[in-house]
C-alpha cells in the first residue's frame, strides 16, 4: 500500500520540478525534511507519514530526472 502511495504521488509530481537544477531539488528535499522533523515534534500539521511520502516521492522523482540527464 506505501509503495502504490508513492507511485501515484510520483506520478502526480513526475513533472512539477523536471528543467529545476539541483539545488532546487535539494531544497524542497530539505523542506520536506524540516517539516517531518516539525511533524514528529507535534509542531506541524502535517502527519508524519504524509511528509515520509513526500520525501520518498521527492526522492524517487529526483532519481529518475537524473537518468533521464
């Protein structure tokens, strides 16, 4: 069930930052990161399996954007 979340997500996103550099991946990898880190201090809204998958699909999408370079 994780693994089809991050697919689906990953194909929703697939394109949002493909022509970005990489310091703009790293950053929105970063915020995503930050507010996981927020979320299990209970000071971000988001729950933290939402923010894990928005890592994961960061992640995933970045891989494949750089095989495609």
């Amino acid at each position: 069930m994780v693994l089809e979340q991050i697919a689906q997500l990953k194909t929703k996103y697939r394109h949002a930052w493909g022509d970005r550099p990489r310091w703009y991946w790293m950053l929105g990898l970063l915020e995503e990161v930050a507010e996981l880190a927020l979320s299990l201090m209970g000071l971000h809204a988001g729950p933290v399996e939402w923010e894990l998958l928005q890592i994961a699909t960061i992640c995933a999408n970045w891989i494949e954007c750089r095989e495609e370079q």
